[in-house]
C-alpha cells in the first residue's frame, strides 16, 4: 500500500507544471492514465536533454510512474472513450488553455454529469478568471509578473529568472495539495468539485520578503543579490579559495558561533556587528571583513572548521556534485530507472518519506499509446474494436510489446 493506493486520475497534462502534479501523485500510488495526441504526444517528448535513441529525457522524468494512452480528441469516437473512461476516474487533471476542456466537450460541467462526486482540476498561468486568464504563460513569464523576478539579482544589473523553472514545479505541489484536499473532502461528503491551481498565484503566495515589506511598509524592496539584509546577516554567498561558500547566521548564537570557529574574536567585539539590526545596516563592511577568512580556505577545509549547530554554511555545488553526495544517496534521492524512451537514466528520488505506506519508482515513463490496448479493454472495448478504433486514426497503440499485438 501506498498513501494514494486505489486512487484514479486521469491525466491530460503536459509539458512540466501539470505532468510535474501528476507524477506527485503517481509516485504516492494514484494510478495515473495519461492522455496524449495521437502523432506527436507530449510536446516533452521533443525536449531535450535527448538520449541517443533520441527519446526524451524530460519526459522520461516527469512521466513515470503512468500508464499512457494516445487519442485524438478532435474525434467523437475519442471523445466518447473519454467518457466511459472517466466512469472509472477520481480524479481529473488538465492544463490546457482555459476553456480548451470545454470546447473538447469534455470539460467539468460534462463529465460531472457521468461523474457526479468527480474532482476536476486545472493548472493555468493566470487561472479560471481574471482578465489575464486566457494568456499564454510560461515560467519566465510568471517569475516576472508575481514579483519573484523582480526581487532576484543584484541591484545593478537586470532581474534574473531563478536556475530552474520554480513557477512549474511549486505550482505542480499546489495542484497536487489542492487535488489531495479536494479528493479529502470527496471521501468526507461525497461531493466532487473543481480545483482551479494558477501559475501565478501558486509563486506569487511564495515570495514572502516582497511581500511582507510592502504589505507592512508600502516599501519596494531592492534586489540584494544573494543576501537578506533587509533581514539577518551575515546571509551571503562569499569567494573561497576554490569555489564558493554560502554562509547564514539568523541567530546571536550562531553569530557567536561563526567568530569563535573562524578564530575572530574581534568581530565579536566591534560596535558596528553588535547585533542583528547592526550587521544588517552594516552588512557590506561585515561581509568584507569575513572574507580574508574564506579567500584562502578550500571548501574542504571550510567543511572541517564549521560545525554547522547553529552557524549554517556549506560549499555551493553543482546538481551532478549534489547526485554524488553520500547524504543524497543514502536518502535514496537519487535512483536508477531503466526507461523504454530512453535507456537507463539517473533521476531524482521521491522527497516525502512516509514510515508505514513508503512511495517508489515501480514503472518507466511510457511509450505514446502503450497502455490504449490494456485500459480500454478494461471499460468494455473488444480487441478488434481497438484496432478498429486505431486504423481510424482515433486511438494509437504503442509499436511492440502486449499493448501493440
């Protein structure tokens, strides 16, 4: 058993945020079934990084764990098996284009019709209303419109947009949440409902420091780099001897803690680092003078002097250095997984470590249309009428294998 055991989604999801909600609740057990074009699929499937097989990487990642079907939506015959396919269903997951579900024929108001306890969920850019609505949006473009962009970098140069695409992957969490507390509600008074998770409401709920400042103050707060000195310091990436270090004290303790293992004492003492609303006001000149300390330290040697109770500081290292730490793999957060698209790959592990009902990597992404056979057998089609279905363009079947006999 698993946390999501016995639960069903059906899954019109691509790209990342959706098929990134999706594969949360595919690796807590839901049974997912997702739904691609017939032809082309996932528009991931084109995205690199590509094996040399030229299967796609991005989509091996965010698709295990799901069954995959392939039908052409534009048909009735595909709208129909949609239909008898969300008889079985719990849940409902899309993100499309507001609207797009509707237009298909199989947006909540129908399905709910067959489906009366059904959650619906949609991911979105801006959300089901709002003049911003039906905009086209991507991460960049959401980093940019909640505030996140505008708070990140320094202040002499341009905004910068985070190293990975956060507005997906948070937003991807607060479907999935948002879906888990839906489904919660379903099982409490068998009423089913629509769950409507924005990109830009999802990351902009997320900033915090902007937001507090100008809700309190009215004050726009300045990019500052990789420090918070509008908040605690030292907060701060510093130059060592070969690379980078990241170092926080939020606490007096930890402050203390910092000038006694760096051998300082005279921080300790100097008027200007008293306390925190001192180093914060005077957090340039504090930096500066904890720098000769790193410059000709290595990071391993940085490792050795620190012992991180309650000064917190580590080296900044790359995600292929962060694949190898023992930590990491000891935590199994890192798993190998032989994949049909791909070959066998390196991924990311599952983050929630549940005692009694643990969540695994049990199946590869899928092929386009390796489960159509198997699923819609299961809700009453023969054989032959797959096949049928398949010559006719409406459906498509996975080349090889059980699913494409």
């Amino acid at each position: 058993m698993k946390p999501l055991s016995g639960v069903t989604v059906l899954d019109f999801t691509q790209a990342f945020s959706g098929p990134y909600c999706t594969l949360n609740l595919a690796d807590y057990g839901a049974r997912v079934i997702k739904v691609e074009r017939t032809g082309t699929g996932d528009q991931t499937r084109e995205w690199m990084p590509l094996a040399e097989n030229g299967g796609s990487a991005y989509f091996a990642l965010y698709n295990r764990n799901k069954e995959g079907i392939a039908v052409d939506l534009s048909k009735e015959e595909g709208k129909e098996l949609i239909r008898r396919l969300v008889k079985k269903a719990d849940i409902v997951v899309n993100n499309f284009k507001v609207g797009t579900m509707d237009k298909l024929g199989i947006g909540y108001e129908e399905l709910k019709k067959i489906k009366p306890d059904l959650v619906f969920a949609s991911v979105t850019g801006y959300g089901q209303t709002g003049p911003l609505a039906k905009l086209a949006a991507y991460d960049n473009i959401i980093e940019a419109t909640c505030g996140l962009m505008g708070q990140s970098g320094f202040p002499d140069r341009q905004p910068v947009r985070s190293g990975c695409s956060i507005g997906d992957s948070y937003t991807g969490l607060m479907a999935a949440f948002g879906i888990a507390a839906a489904y919660y509600h379903k099982l409490m008074t068998g009423e089913g409902q629509t769950v409507d998770v924005a990109m830009q409401d999802s990351l902009f709920a997320s900033i915090e420091d902007a937001i507090l400042e100008y809700g309190v103050s009215g004050t726009v707060m300045e990019r500052s780099g990789n420090s918070r000195s509008h908040m605690v310091a030292p907060y701060d990436v510093i130059q060592c001897k070969d690379g980078w270090y990241t170092v926080a004290a939020v606490t007096e303790k930890g402050w203390a803690e910092f000038c006694r293992e760096a051998d300082m004492p005279e921080l300790l003492e100097d008027p200007r680092f008293q306390d925190n609303e001192l180093r914060c006001r005077h957090n340039a000149e504090l930096i500066g003078a904890m720098e000769p300390f790193f410059r000709d330290k290595t990071m391993e040697e940085l490792k050795a002097i620190f012992s991180c109770e309650n000064f917190a500081a580590a080296p900044v290292i790359d995600a292929g250095q962060t694949m190898r730490e023992p930590h990491m793999l000891q935590r199994d957060m890192v798993v190998e997984i032989d994949d049909p698209n791909v070959g066998k790959y390196k991924a990311v592990g599952i983050p929630i470590k549940f005692e009694k009902t643990p969540a695994e990597v049990v199946k590869a992404s899928p092929l386009l249309g390796e489960d159509t056979m198997g699923i819609l057998m299961e809700i009453g089609y023969t054989e032959e009428e797959v096949r049928t279905l398949a010559a006719a363009g409406v459906v498509e079947l996975a080349e090889g294998g059980d699913c494409g006999r």
